[in-house]
C-alpha cells in the first residue's frame, strides 16, 4: 500500500503534534506517524512553560547542579554548584514561543473545543540559603533585560502570596510569564487540530524505514504500507537518533532520565509554581502537585528509584512542609530527548534534502512546541523561518559553517 | 532474635497463601520475615476481629475463621523462626532484590532478602453499571470486612449479587448482621448439577461449605435467582432503588424488557476477583492472561516459582483459586524456598510437597467447575451506558473510553494517553479488568491484546512525609 503527503513527520509527542498542526494550519498535506513510546517526555513532563527560569538553569538544572556538587565536581561549569545558563538566543526563542501559548490556546479551543488549561502562575525561585541570594542576585544583574519580568520576594511577601510555603527562606525571586499548562491536553489538543485542519493521523505504528533517493528523502515505511513525502520531519523524541539513523543523519540526541513524584488531588495549596534547589513543584489545574525532576543517564530505562523519590519527597516537603501529610499518587520517569549543548536541534541538513529535524528539546519541549511547530510548517513550505534557527541548526556540531538549505527547493 | 544483614526469605503477605509460607519455610529452619499491612494477620479472608473484641462462639463467625485460627497456631508454634511486621506495606521491589517498605509507625526502610515470596492477594473485580458509584453500593469485599471486622450493619434492605460462591457467603453474613437480604442475583447457573459433582467429587468439603451458605439462605428465605444481574443503582446522592433482571444464559445478555426495580438503601456486587500482580511486575516476573485466574498472573513453575529466580508467587495474588489452594501454594513456596536456602535436601523437600501439591491437583477439579460457571461474560459490558464513570478516580466516562477506540487507541495504554483513565491513585487497578473487556467487546480483539497499564511504585499508599523520612534515614 502506498500513497502519497506532503509533509510526513514522524513522532506523537508535542513536538511531532505542534509540526503537523501549524502544517495543516497553513494548507499543507501532513500525515503524522506515532508510535507511543514508554517513557515519552509529552507524557511524564510537568507542564511548566518557563522561558526565564530554565534559560538560567532553573528547575531541574538547579537540582542537578547541586546533586553534582555534592557528588565531588562533576560536570564543568557545574562544579561550583551553580547550574548553567543557556545562550540568549535560547532565551529570545523560549519567550517567543511562550508568548504564541495565549493565542494557541484560544485557536485550539476554537478548532477542537478544547481546553490546554494554560494557567497564569508565574515562578517563586526560593532562596533557602546566602548561596541561593546570591545566585539570584547574579540573574538580576545579569538579564537586565528582563527585569520587567523579575521580582524580588521579601519573606514576608511569599508568606502573603503563598501561605503553605515554608517560612525559612531568606525571600524568593519571582518570573512573571513563567506559567503552565496541562502537557497531554496541549498534546492532545494539538493533534486534534490538526486532524481538524486536514492532517491524517496514523496512530500506533511504528516507523520501519525511511525510503531515499540518492541522499533525498523520499518516503517513510511503516509495517504495511510506505507514505511518500516531499519533507519528512523527524519529532522522534528520545528516539530520533534511531530515527535519524534510518535517514542516513547522525543526531546526537540520547535519553536523559526525569522522576517525577505526583501526589493525590488536593484543594488550591500553591499559587505559584516553585523551584528550589532539591526540587520543583507545580500545582496542577486537576489538583495534583507535580514534584521533578531528576537528570539521568539510563540509557532507555524508564524505571523509577526509591532514593530518587525520597529525595524528591524531601525536597518538597522541606519547601511546603504541610505536604508531608499529603498521599504520594505515583512515581514515574520520562526520557527527556537530550542534546550536547542542552539546545534543540532544527531545521535542514545539510546534503540531506526532504529532511527536516525537530528534536533535542531536551527540558523545554512544551514550552517550545508552538514556536518549533511554526518554524518546522514554515521550513516543509519551503519558506524561510520566522524566527532565526540558525543557532538549533545540526551543524553546529559538525564544525562546519551551516547553510541554510531549503529542504526541497 | 537477631536480624539478619540479609533475610533468607521475606514473605509478603498475611493471608492464607503468606502464612503457611512462612510456616513450612520456618518448620524446615529457615529464618524468614513476614510483612503484613493489616494490623493482625490472616488476610481478607481470616480476617480477625480486633482484639477489643470478645470472640464467644467462635462457630458463629463461620468455619473460614476456624480454617484462619488453625492455619496462625501452626505459625506461631514456628514463632521462634519468623519475625512478623504487621502495619507495613511493601511499595516497590528493586533489583537486588531489596523491598522498600513502609510502615505505619511512619517511615521507609529497604529490606534486602535472599529470596522473596508474594502473596499479596487479590481484590474485588468492579464491573461499572449505570449507578455503581453511589453510596450504598459495596463491593462483597467491603461490605465482609464491614461485618467480619467491625460487626457492622451496613444497610437494611439489600440486593447482592455478582458471580461466585462468595455471594452466598456474603449474603449470609448480611442476614446474620440482621440486614433483610432481598435476593441474590447469579448472573451464572446454579453450581449444583451433577456435573459439578462428578468433577468435585474429592472435594466434598467445599462443596459442603457451598451447600450450608445455599441451605442457609434458604432457611432465611432468601431466593437465588440464577441468570439474573443488577441492570443500574438509582439514587440522588445515595442509593434508594436497584433495577435488576435476566441476562442471556450464554453470554450474559441484559434482557431488559423484564426489568425490575426494588427498593433496597444496600447493593452489594461481586464479580469476582482480579490478582494483585503489581510487585510481580516491579520484580520483573513475566505474566501471561489466564481468563479463569482472573486476569494478568506470573508465570510460575511447579514451585511456585516465578521466572525470576528466587521470586515465588503464591495464592490468589498469582491466580485467583480461593484460599484452601492458597494455602497449598503457599506451603510448596515455603518449602521450596527453604530447600534453595540448603535449610533441607532436595530429597526431604519433595517428601514435603507430596501432600499439598496433591491437594492442589484434587482441588482444581472444583476449580475448573466453578470457575467455568463464574467466568465474567461479555454481556456485562452491556450494562455502562455512555455516562457511565469507568475509572472512578479520573471521573472518565464509558462514552470517553468509546471515543478513544473510535480515534484509534486498541489497548489501555493508549486510553490512559487519551482519558486519563488508570492515572487516578489506583493506578488503575480498579478500571482496567473492565476497559480492558470493554476494548474487547469494541474491537473483537481477546482482553490480553488490551494489555495493561504498568504499575508504578508505589504499590501502596504512602505519604510524602514516609518518603521523605526514609530519605533522612538514608543520609
């Protein structure tokens, strides 16, 4: 069996979702291929949608940051227990995307009538120590740009704004605009959309080769059928350097393990979501508090540990000290698609026509799902980005200059 | 009693299945610990009445509460070998293997062991109908631990009804907690035809039991109406009426045209069981679906071995047989364990098998018999209409389920994806024996292809305050 689209992008997750949206949205002739996965990052993420906070290395970077110091060094620039901060260029496209979330939201209801559950948090970093003032000092001085978006808490005012929060704290840094959403709805809805909008949905089939031209993608096969393509958009997740392999393109993505410890449904306890440097927590729509993350490298072993989750407990009952009545709901793991330099990987390759990437989102593939799915429609359209990707381009692991090719001009 | 660094055996599970483990293991010299999360041991089944409470005529609370003091005297005449933890539960099974533990006192430990044997038992089998979440209704399951463990009367008018011999035993139960049981409702056929018979004839005991609850209902003139099931619960915030009527005999078709409704304020449904296969799985067993076992089981050996060695499953928490075959399995995982630790000869350890490994084949005749009587059938899936809440803690609906297999999802993996469905703190255990028959109904597909939602620690419930303390505990 054989037919034929436009555009194919292969993977179900948020990424893949957004792609085949914006795609359908703008007219063209999309099928998405998917395959749940166990351990896919859409289903185990926290649905924070914080540009600031994880540009300066805020929610898991921060705890990973401490757990290396405490492990003796570790990773470069990591050693002085300071998490890293990611380029500006990260920065300017995870506000961009952040910013298309109000609009998306209300297009997706409109399309699907659905609600994503985007809600208006913003992000207490909690300063539990002079080591944590001064961190945050550092960001205040640092991204005087931002500083609309910054706040400093006295003690007093977190109590105000957030009663439940622990009272030893030398004050928190707030981030307005760093908000959530509910990450299998935002999914979810985004691939009813694009159904809405035309696209063809082919669910629970597994990708079993990428047909080629000489170096040009031409199609991708699954078990009983083959869909030509004149771009295929690789949104593999954790997985798309398997995918990418089937393409005949090296992707340096590998799986980075999160636990995430989730409690019962609760009444209103968090206004804010919270990050600290043992762990974060968000308060979700549904009452739920979602409590990350760890930073691992198990290969694809999705399994949980009982120190990661008593680690976690510890952290969020030292920050909400009530929570330590609260009933543990489940623990589970998500296989972040993790990239080299922490930044994703987009756009062409070079040599590679009919392939486009969409992968590495490593923490931030909620966050960057709107802004990434626009850029992708527009590069399958054989238009140029909206936003510049030369920075997310896979050649910046090559060592060469990249060239920006249009993927079937 | 010194503890060991590591436990040759550690038996998780209080009930028939766990305590003859620990008590062939201890009887052969092995050292072994026996975690329980109840208070007192003897499971759902022996449960025993709380220690404020005086226990007069022993016969009155029925010859399971005989079998359950019979099988704890031989325990505690072993008592020097077993360490028992009552009020502690097991959350996870790692690698190792080492169990992570919580217990009521507050607080996680890991215990490495040796060798592990679960039985950890099984829970009421939930089959959703238009209704079947108001209060009023109970699962036979709750409404015995009602009456068995705090004397409870839980209603004053009640239906029960369900599948199995446990109806009559509830039922009886009820009548003696002075609750006016209308009827009860088999959805099966009568279990007393010569048929029966001729394959239980070793058995006389069970069927002996089977015949006092049926003469006692009798006696209390309560009518047994056979091919007959509950069609919905009304009520406005508690439950007032039930509508009930005849199912096909074959499939278990509700024939609505003869529905009655009668007014009870106590609905009590059983179903049957599922196994509680959660550590299994954590452990790293493989399991297959045996329909007539109650669904997903361990692969296990003669005995009791599951395949990961050193991992035994014992009871219904491995295959729901009832607790007389529990008890037997238990006993061969007991002596087997003890026989890998060097505790007795290969030799001495088969002489020891000999007699429960007998009894298990003679009470598979029976087994078999009712089983194929008791056997959920697909008609029940009938019974949701589209409102109907499938998983109670997601609020997921029947008609969302049904969407979900219309946009494509075949197993409950994908439903979770779609619904929510299984997300809830159950973690599932309530909603997928029933989505995973409503999947096959829809898609015609056997109920294993709906597969099944992983479980994930932990397996019980736990606060975060445990977590964390076991956290301090481990710097």
């Amino acid at each position: 069996m054989s037919r034929h689209s436009t555009v194919v992008v292969v993977g179900g997750g948020v990424i893949g979702c957004a792609v085949a949206y914006y795609a359908a949205r703008r007219g063209l002739d999309v099928t998405l291929v998917d395959m749940p996965k166990r351990g896919r990052a859409t289903s185990a993420s926290a649905g924070g949608l914080w540009p600031m906070g994880e540009s300066v290395g805020l929610g898991c970077g921060v705890i990973f940051a401490k757990t290396q110091l405490a492990a003796g060094g570790g990773a470069v620039g990591h050693a002085t227990g300071e998490p890293g901060r990611l380029p500006v260029s990260f920065l300017d496209f995870a506000l961009q995307s952040r910013a298309m979330f109000g609009d998306l939201a209300e297009q997706l209801r409109e399309d699907t009538g659905m609600d994503v559950e985007l809600e208006h948090t913003s992000l207490l970093f909690l300063l539990y120590d002079s080591g944590d003032e001064s961190y945050a000092q550092g960001l205040w001085n640092d991204y005087a740009d931002q500083r609309s978006l910054l706040q400093w808490l006295t003690p007093a005012e977190v109590a105000e704004a957030e009663p439940a929060v622990t009272r030893r704290l030398y004050g928190a840094l707030q981030f307005h605009g760093d908000d959530q959403i509910n990450p299998y709805k935002l999914a979810d809805a985004l691939r009813a959309g694009a159904r809405a909008h035309g696209a063809t949905i082919i669910p629970h089939t597994e990708v079993t080769g990428i047909v080629r031209h000489g170096a040009r993608v031409v199609g991708v096969q699954t078990a009983d059928r083959t869909i030509e393509c004149d771009v295929m958009v690789n949104a593999a997740g954790a997985w798309a350097a398997q995918i990418g392999q089937m393409a005949g393109v090296d992707i340096p993505v590998t799986p980075v393990r999160g636990q995430i410890v989730c409690t019962e449904t609760l009444p209103e306890t968090l206004n804010a979501c919270l990050s600290t440097s043992d762990c974060y927590l968000a308060q979700k729509h549904h009452g739920e508090i979602i409590i990350g993350s760890t930073t691992e490298h198990a290969g694809f072993d999705s399994a949980t540990t009982a120190a990661a989750a008593g680690s976690l407990a510890a952290g969020a009952v030292r920050a909400v000290p009530q929570l330590a009545q609260v009933r543990v709901k489940r623990v589970w793991s998500g296989l972040r698609p993790g990239s080299p330099d922490e930044l994703p990987i987009l756009g062409p390759v070079e040599d590679v026509p009919g392939y486009l990437n969409a992968c590495g989102h490593f923490r931030t593939g909620i966050l960057n799902a709107p802004l990434t799915g626009l850029a992708l429609a527009e590069l399958a359209a054989g238009e140029p980005a909206s936003t510049p990707i030369e920075p997310f381009l896979l050649s910046r692991f090559q060592g060469s200059p990249s060239r920006t090719v249009l993927a079937h001009a | 009693m010194s503890r060991p660094a590591v436990w040759p055996l550690v038996v998780v599970g209080g009930g028939p299945a766990g305590v003859a483990a620990a008590t062939e293991a201890a009887r052969a010299g092995l050292r072994c610990l026996l975690l329980d999360e109840a208070p007192a041991l003897g499971g759902q089944i022996y449960r025993q009445p709380p220690r404020e409470f005086t226990v007069r005529d022993p016969r009155k609370l029925g010859r399971d509460y005989l079998r359950g003091r019979r099988l704890l005297g031989e325990l505690s005449e072993a008592a020097d070998r077993v360490e028992v933890r009552s009020g502690t539960s097991v959350l996870d099974i790692v690698d190792g293997p080492e169990l992570v533990c919580a217990s009521s006192g507050g607080g996680t430990s890991s215990v490495p062991a040796e060798r592990v044997i679960l039985a950890t038992g099984a829970y009421d089998r939930p089959v959703p109908f238009p209704g079947w979440t108001l209060p009023g209704v109970l699962t036979a399951g709750g409404a015995q631990a009602l009456v068995k463990t705090m004397r409870v009367q839980p209603g004053d008018r009640a239906l029960v009804a369900g599948t199995g011999p446990l109806l009559m035993v509830v039922a009886n139960q009820l009548h003696h907690a002075g609750v006016h049981v209308m009827a009860v409702l088999e959805a099966g056929r009568s279990a007393f035809t010569a048929g029966t018979a001729r394959r239980a004839w070793r058995q006389w005991g069970l069927l002996g039991d089977g015949g006092r609850y049926r003469l006692g209902l009798r006696m209390a003139g309560i009518p047994v109406l056979y091919n007959h099931a509950v069609f919905e619960a009304h009520g406005d915030g508690e439950l007032r009426s039930v509508t009930y009527g005849p199912v096909g005999a074959a499939d278990w078709q509700p024939v609505r045209a003869q529905r009655h409704r009668v007014d009870v304020d106590l609905l009590v449904t059983g179903y049957g069981f599922v196994p509680s296969t959660e550590l299994c799985v954590l452990a790293g067993c493989r399991t297959e679906y045996v329909d007539h076992l109650g669904g997903w089981v361990p692969v296990r050996d003669d005995t009791m071995q599951t395949t990961v060695a050193g991992i035994f499953a014992a009871g219904d928490g491995a295959g729901v047989a009832g607790s007389v075959a529990a008890v037997e399995e238990g006993r061969i995982a007991g002596i087997t364990a003890a026989e890998q630790a060097g505790a007795i000869s290969a030799a001495e350890a088969q002489r020891r098998r000999r007699v429960p490994l007998r009894r298990l084949r003679s009470l598979a005749g029976v087994r078999a018999a009712l089983d194929e009587i008791s056997r959920p059938r697909p008609g029940l899936c009938q019974l949701a209409t589209d409102t109907t809440i499938m998983c109670r803690c997601e609020e997921v609906t029947c008609g969302e389920v049904r969407e979900a297999v219309a946009e494509g999802a075949r197993d409950l993996q994908a439903v979770k994806l779609l619904t929510r469905l299984g997300m809830g703190a159950c973690q599932g255990r309530n909603c997928t024996p029933s989505t995973a028959a409503l999947l096959a109904a829809e898609t015609g597909h056997p109920a294993q292809q709906a597969g099944r939602i992983n479980p994930r620690p932990p397996v019980r419930p736990v606060t975060l305050g445990t977590l964390a303390a076991g956290q301090e505990e481990a710097r």
